[in-house]
C-alpha cells in the first residue's frame, strides 16, 4: 500500500518536470533579452520578442487583481464573520460553483457584457473576465485564514479596549493577512496563464498597446497563435513564450510560498 | 488593608442571558480596592459570566443580554457617562489562555492598549517607559528585557500568560479580572502567577474566577461562591472554607459535588 502510494506520489509530480523539461530544451535557446525587449518579428520571419506580450499580461494580471482582490476580500471577510447566516451560506456555495465554472464560460460572460455592448474587444473586458475567475478563490482562502485566527485573540483585543472595527483591522486581518497574501498569489498565479475567458474579451495584440479599451496581446494568447502557424519560427517563439509564462507562475509560487513561512516564523514586527 | 471601607466595584441585581437562557440571577456582590476577591463554583454556575458582566464583555457575545448594574466607585458602567471602551480600560482582563497577539513583538503586545485611536498615544519614549513598568509589574521585566522587539511566541505558556497580565496593566486599570488565568499552565507557572497575584493586590483590586478551591484558598482575601448563576455566599475565605453558613457552599467546599 505504502509503494503504491509512494508512487503515486512520483507520478503526481511527473507532469510538471516532464514540462519544465520539454519546456526548457526546446525554449530555452530562444530566450534572449530581446525576448523581452523586442516586438514580435512578422509571420515567418526569425527573431524578435514577445515585449507586448509579456506587458499586455501584466496589465491583465493587475487589472483581475484590482477587480478580484477587494470583492473576494471583502466576501472572505463577511462569510468569516457570518458563518451561518442563510446568505453567508448561499455566497459560500455560489462561490464553489463559480470556481468549478468552465472558464470559457466567463469569457463568454464578458463578451456579452463587457464586449458587446461597448462595441469592442479590450483589455478591460480581459481583466474582469479574469478578475471573476479570481473572486472565488480569493473569497474562499480568506474566509478560511481568518477563521484560522482563535476568536480569543479578538476577545483579548477587545477586552483592551479596541473598538470591533479596530480588533477586526489590526488583530483579526493582521494575522490572518500572510494567508490571504498567499491566497491571493495563488489566484493570480491560476489565471496568469488563463487563455480562454481571454479569447473573447482581450483579443491578442500584434501590437503595442497598453490601453485598456484596446484589445491587448498576452502570453497565453500569443502563445496559442504562434503555435497553431505553420512557420518553425513561430514555434520557437511559442516554446519560449510558454517557458516565460512558467516562469512567471513559478515566480509568484515561490513568493507566495514564501509569505506562508513567514506566517509561522511569527513575523515581529 | 482588605478591610476598605467603600468597595470599588459592586453589582447590584445583576441578571444575563444568553439568548433565553438566563445565567445570572440578581447577583449583588462587592469587591474591595486592593484585594484578591475568588469566585468559585462549579462549571456552568456563572462565574466567568459574572467576570464578563463586570467589564462589559458580556454583551460582546451574540445574543448576550445584561439587566440590573455594575458600578466602578461611584459610577454605573452601563448607565453612566462610561461607554464600554473606556470601561475595559479601566477594568484589565485576563483569559484562561494566553493570547499574545502573534504579529507584535513583545514590546508592542505591552503596548497594544495604549493607543485608543491609530495615531492617538504615548510617545514612543513614554511607551517605552510604560511597557517597562508593566511588564515589572507582571514580573517578566527581567526574563525579556533583552529580547523586547522579538515575537512574543516565543514565550512560554506561563509567561505568555504574564505577558498578558502586564498587557492588561498598561493601561492602568484600577480592577484586573482574571478568567481561570492558571486553568492551562503548569504548577511552577501557577504558582509564580499566584504570587503576582499578591504583588497586584498592594495596588489594585482583583477578581479571579477559578475552579480550584485550593488557588482561592491560597490567593483570596474574599470568596464568592455561585451555584446555577446565583450567588449563594460571599465571605472572608478563612470563614468560606472552614465555616460555610450555607449548607450547599459546605457540600461543595468539602467537596460533595462540583
């Protein structure tokens, strides 16, 4: 029993090494600083970066989190406080079927919300596709970090004298907060590399854009399109833009394992 | 000493639910300035309510009701110009587990209640001074003087616990109110606690709720004893343990039930 688990174990890891892997030989080569600097080459020719993207995908990033992070914050915050409440219960479990939505979905969502009625693809309509994506994780891990924290603190602090809004901000939220920083990177980290809710909203950019009423490159969509061409070129691009993009999901991985510890170091001050 | 003439705090009548259930029943009780008040009794009769009752925390719990009154020298702290701020202020509170905030060091788990408002405060330099003075007070001054801007997880559970007390003392309260405050910590803990117990009474009055009839024997100048949310008898200890005038305050000091 113990071996198969343990190799069960093995297994569960093999697909990630299997792609970092196949990821770093066949993209590695490709990375050059002009990867990062540089605007893509046009169709068939070799070279060129991926500029537009990688800040195209930054922005969407950005512009999910400010719309995902103070709504799921806040929603963790109220469910944490009204556990058993009849709307706690019903927000608790749309925000479990929300999660389990097929992302295609919510692009859809935000076409014919964000979209259609604005007359365009944009990198708005992009960010709150993936910001919607973001809402039930977020709610959920912060609901669950402050719950974590034992309500004696919050009768000690208010025993001290702290006003319920004051113990709620500077002792509940304070400790529970390197949790919902890691939940909140979690997040980010699960729709950086989100390219369905984008093929509606956010389009894909050949070129500069930073606005967000235009329609903007990002990774994963370029990624797709460079894939799907015939030109060898083009693959390697793809093959570097994906380990670009893996990058940067390990990167905000790692940090966000990183605040965890410093949870249970205690942190001073 | 023990023997003021006005106490400093006294209920009177004072009733609390608990959504419908009642859990005080007009209990009208004194405790005296500078001296060791226990109330004892056995689980579920009330006492850590009455505690509760007597600094406002009481009504911190959903469907927690309070009638009747509590008052601090002359002052009701429900009807009075207090709110109920300023009332914890004046009247610390201890738990029955340690709960030094994880996030602050040491220094600022001291000075935790001394800013009523964020920007409100000592200076830093009177801060300093204050959290040197109650952590002295609590007796700890010496074992972390060195390590002030560490987390104070790092404590043991005994002097988390201490930590707390001098946390509770910074804001000069005239009255500390401590719930069971050795019921999760070893005997060497609880005795170096029962000892600052004797330390605190020279200068502020004190109430302990404790299940350990021995602990109120050791650290009381007056016990209260309280069986299903009444006060059945209140005495100077030496006449409560070896001469109870209620016959149900004997059963249980001698150990027929509870």
């Amino acid at each position: 029993m113990l071996g198969m688990t343990y190799a069960a174990a093995m297994i569960a890891t093999l697909p990630l090494l299997f792609i970092i892997f196949h990821l770093l030989r066949q993209g590695a080569a490709f990375i050059r600083p002009s990867f990062f600097t540089e605007m893509p080459k046009p169709v068939g020719e070799a070279g060129g970066g991926m500029a537009n993207a990688i800040v195209g995908t930054l922005i969407l990033i950005a512009t999910a989190s400010v719309v995902g992070l103070p709504v799921g914050i806040g929603a963790g915050l109220y469910l944490a406080d009204r556990r058993g409440n009849l709307l706690a219960t019903v927000v608790r479990f749309l925000s479990d079927v929300l999660n389990g939505l097929p992302s295609i979905v919510l692009g859809i969502f935000a076409w014919e919300f964000l979209v259609r009625p604005f007359g365009g693809f944009s990198a708005l309509a992009g960010g709150v596709a993936l910001g919607a994506m973001m809402i039930p994780l977020v709610t959920r891990t912060t609901e669950e970090m402050i719950r974590l924290v034992p309500v004696s603190l919050r009768e000690a602090a208010l025993a001290l004298g702290y006003t319920r809004w004051r113990t709620s901000v500077s002792i509940v939220l304070r400790t529970a907060l390197p949790g919902i920083v890691t939940g909140a990177l979690v997040a980010i980290a699960r729709i950086a590399g989100e390219t369905a809710p984008l093929l509606f909203t956010a389009l894909g950019n050949q070129f500069w854009s930073t606005s967000l009423h235009e329609p903007i490159a990002a990774l994963p969509l370029q990624i797709f399109s460079y894939a799907i061409s015939p030109y060898d070129t083009a693959h390697a691009q793809a093959w570097a833009g994906a380990l670009v993009l893996i990058a940067i999901v390990l990167i905000i991985s790692l940090i966000a394992k990183y605040a965890t510890r410093g949870r249970h170091d205690g942190g001073g001050d | 000493m023990a023997a003021e003439t006005e106490p400093l705090l006294r209920t009177r009548r004072l009733n609390a639910w608990f959504g419908g259930t009642r859990v005080l029943r007009n209990v009208t009780l004194d405790f005296a300035d500078c001296s060791v008040t226990a109330v004892i009794g056995p689980s579920g009769c009330g006492k850590s309510t009455l505690l509760r009752c007597l600094n406002r925390m009481h009504e911190t719990a959903p469907g927690a009701n309070v009638e009747g009154d509590v008052f601090l020298g002359p002052t009701s702290i429900y009807k009075g110009d207090l709110n109920a701020i300023a009332v914890r202020r004046h009247i610390g509170m201890v738990f029955q587990r340690p709960t030094p905030f994880p996030t602050m060091s040491i220094r600022d788990n001291v000075a935790a209640g001394l800013r009523i408002r964020i920007g409100a405060g000592p200076s830093k330099k009177e801060t300093d001074e204050i959290v040197e003075t109650a952590l002295e007070r609590a007796g700890l001054w010496n074992e972390v003087k060195d390590r002030l801007r560490e987390s104070a997880m790092g404590l043991s559970g005994g002097q988390q616990q201490r930590l707390c007390i001098a946390r509770a003392l910074a804001t000069r309260p005239t009255v500390i109110l401590l719930d069971e405050p050795t019921a999760s910590l070893d005997p060497l803990s609880t005795q170096t606690i029962e000892e600052l117990v004797h330390e605190l009474k020279q200068t502020i009055a004190v109430v302990i709720v404790t299940h350990n009839m021995q602990q109120a024997a050791r650290v009381s100048d007056r016990t209260a004893f309280m069986l299903a949310g009444e006060m059945i008898e209140a005495a100077p200890t030496s006449s409560l343990f070896t001469n109870p005038r209620d016959s149900r305050t004997e059963d249980y000091v001698t150990g027929r039930f509870g």
